[in-house]
C-alpha cells in the first residue's frame, strides 16, 4: 500500500515523503515503511500517533530494540551508530567464580536434619555473594535454606564438633544484616516494620459480623490462610488451621487486579480507585519476592551500570545529607495505575443481611480507599518493580507486610 501511494505523484528533486500514522496499534505501518523506504528515491520520514503514553512507550520501546538488532546483524545502518560485535572480547569478560558444589550438603545438627554447608562453599560465599552479576541468585539459593530449615546449628550441635557451624553463624550474620559484610550494605537503608512479637486475637473475638469480604490466601506452606475484611476498614489476617503460620517479610497481602497505566498532567489528582506511582528514595518496593527500597535498588545497580535511571523519574544528588547513598528525585511523567472491571456484591441472607463484594485475593485491595493501605501497622502499600532498559520501571501495586509475621493456630493478626 505504501509503495502504491507514490505511483504518479510528481515530487520534486529536493521534496521528500511523511509517513503520518494515526493509528499506531501493532506498528504494522512502521514496518512496513522500514521495508521500502530503502527502494525509493527519496528523503522519508515516519510520524506515529499514539492513543495514550502506555502504547506510545511500548512501540518506542519494542522498535528500539528491533532496529538495534537489525543492527547489529547489519541489515541497516544507522548514521553516527558503528556496529560492534555482538560477542565482547574474552579479555574484557568479567571471570566467573568457581562454581560451588550445592550437591554434596551434608546432614548435621544433633538430629541430623540440617543441611550442612561444605567448607568449600563457605570459602567461596564471600566472593559469590558479592558478585554484581550472580550475587542475587546466590544469595537466594542460601536465603532458601534457611526459610526452609531456620537457623544454622550453633558449632556445638554440628556432627563432627570441628566448628563448622560456628563459621557458618558467622557467614548468616552478615548475609542477614548483622556486621559489615557486603549483604549489610545491601540492607543499609531499608526502612522495614520492627521486631517482637505480634498480638494475637482468638478468632471468636474477631467474629463474623460486617464482614466486607473473607477469602483464602495463596501459601505455599499454610493451609486455612485467610483475609478478613470488615466494615470500619479494619483488616485481618486469620491462621484456620492447626498449625502456625509464619509469614515472610514482602508477602503479598491483597492486591488491585487487572489494570492498565494513564498519563496525568502535574498537579493533577488521581481519582478515586486510582494508584498513583508515587515514590522516593526510602520508599518500599518489591523486585521478585525481596522487598527493598528504591535507594538500595538504585545504589546497588549503579555499581554495575553507572547509567542506571529511575523510569518516569530524574535523580539528582541530594544536598544537605550525610548519607552519601541519598539521591533526590523528581517526577517527570505523572503515572497512576487504574484498575479495570468492576467487584460484583451480592447479598447475604443472615440477622442484618449484610452486603458482600466478591473478590479474592489478587483484587481485594480495591474493597478500600487506596489511602487505607499505604501505611498500617504490618503492611504497606508498595509497588512491584523490575530493571528495564528505560530504568527501574513499575509493574504493579500491591499491599505487602514489611515485617515477618508469625499467626498461631486460631487466631488472627490485625493489620
């Protein structure tokens, strides 16, 4: 089609061709330009409109990477872009550590049921953990043995009484923030709820009146998990079961369903059911399952790629700050999240025949004001982040605990 619109037009020696697309949809048009704008004669350019910035990012963002590709194969060129080898040279490589031997665990503990580190490993942990490409996954790997199995064995309980457990204590502490290991500077900063214990109420006295919604919760490891929410914005968490439940630092308590992004104007509030991507440098976000703030995220990915960004956000360094970690930034591109469908109610026939909203866990959220859950006692409002090659980039608000939380069989948590 486009190579038809130029048969028979009378264009002059040192005219040119817009291609104006005004509707953008998959980029079938850009595509199709980029294919025979080489055959014409001609200066071309192409102009596309989109319907809002989320469609106008993601067709930026994929035909980037598709004209670096092209590229880099050399099927185009690009003026005052030198194509490079896709392959860096082996000189230039970081080295790997050596691979550790996570087969070979050993039993240990006075009843034999806990995994033993190899000395080997231990040797080598500093280094793994450390490292800016594989240093996360490590840590996770370790962090997983001790979710599963609790804390090491002091050295008096190992097998053998040769102190390997005593040196491996020590590699947790710093793993785990105590000390000046290199996991310490990755917590540093981490505004997270504080310790002790959690008051537990029987679930008799959180009863079954004005109930908003009650719904079961997604774990892994707790059986009869639920949310209870009632009239009054007071929210639970209940253990049914006959077992206690432990509950990690950033689980995810509820969140706001399916949705999609829409641009504001600065200074524009955001409606009503409205998420704004609003946050700063000590504000919380989860990157998989850890929950962190922006700062550490920022800092830490800096030290690997001093170009790294904030999406939708500037950074600057701030002033008047001891902390030399702190940076200041400033919102660029308003962002709210807005949900889509609608939560159906249905009736409950009882004493005050009271009004249900049907919803689950994964779109529970949206029963309260947003302003309800940005900040309570065992849980916050925070976002689902990831690294994109914009920056840090959101994917979608949650409510999750910042604080590791332990329900007892029968009983409740408010949070």
């Amino acid at each position: 089609m486009l190579q038809a619109c130029l048969d028979g037009a009378n264009i002059p020696p040192k005219g040119g061709v817009i291609v104006l697309d005004a509707s953008l949809s998959v980029g079938d048009c850009f595509d199709a330009w980029m294919d025979v704008k080489g055959d014409w004669q001609i200066p071309s350019a192409y102009i596309g409109l989109a319907e809002d910035a989320v469609v106008g990012e993601w067709f930026t963002r994929t035909r980037e990477q598709t004209l670096a590709k092209k590229h880099m194969n050399g099927d185009i060129s690009i003026p005052g872009c030198p194509r490079v080898e896709a392959d860096l040279p082996e000189e230039r490589k970081r080295q790997t550590p050596p691979v550790p031997t996570l087969n070979v665990l050993q039993p240990i503990g006075t009843n034999k049921t806990y995994p033993g580190i190899p000395e080997s490993l231990t040797k080598d942990k500093t280094e793994w953990g450390a490292h800016p490409v594989f240093g996360d996954e490590f840590r996770a790997i370790m962090d997983k043995i001790i979710e599963e199995y609790g804390a090491p064995p002091a050295a008096d309980q190992t097998s053998d009484g040769k102190g390997q457990g005593k040196g491996r204590v020590k590699q947790e502490k710093k793993r785990h923030g105590e000390g000046d290991g290199p996991a310490n500077k990755r917590l540093k900063g981490v505004q997270l709820g504080g310790g002790g214990s959690v008051k537990q109420i029987p679930l008799a006295e959180i009863g079954s009146e004005h109930v908003l919604l009650e719904t079961d919760m997604v774990n892994q490891k707790c059986k009869g998990l639920k949310l209870h929410i009632k009239l009054g914005q007071k929210i639970y968490i209940i253990n049914t079961s006959a077992a206690p439940c432990k509950l990690p630092s950033g689980y995810i308590v509820a969140g706001f369903g399916k949705g999609s992004y829409k641009q504001k104007m600065h200074g524009e509030t955001a409606k009503d059911k409205e998420v704004s991507y609003a946050i700063g440098p000590n504000s919380l976000v989860l990157q998989g399952a850890t929950l962190t703030n922006v700062k550490t995220m920022v800092n830490t990915k800096q030290q690997q790629d001093p170009r790294a960004q904030i999406a939708y956000y500037e950074i600057s360094e701030a002033a008047n700050t001891d902390d030399p970690e702190m940076f200041e930034m400033k919102n660029t591109v308003p962002l709210v999240f807005v949900p889509t469908g609608q939560l159906k109610a249905k009736t409950e026939t009882g004493e005050e025949g009271t009004e249900v909203l049907s919803a689950d866990q994964v779109s529970a959220a949206r029963l309260l004001p947003v302003a309800a859950w940005e900040q309570r006692s065992l849980c916050s409002l925070v976002w689902c982040v990831r690294w994109a090659p914009q920056g840090l980039m959101p994917v979608r608000p949650v409510v999750a605990l910042h604080r590791e939380v332990v329900i007892e069989p029968s009983h409740g948590v408010a949070l």
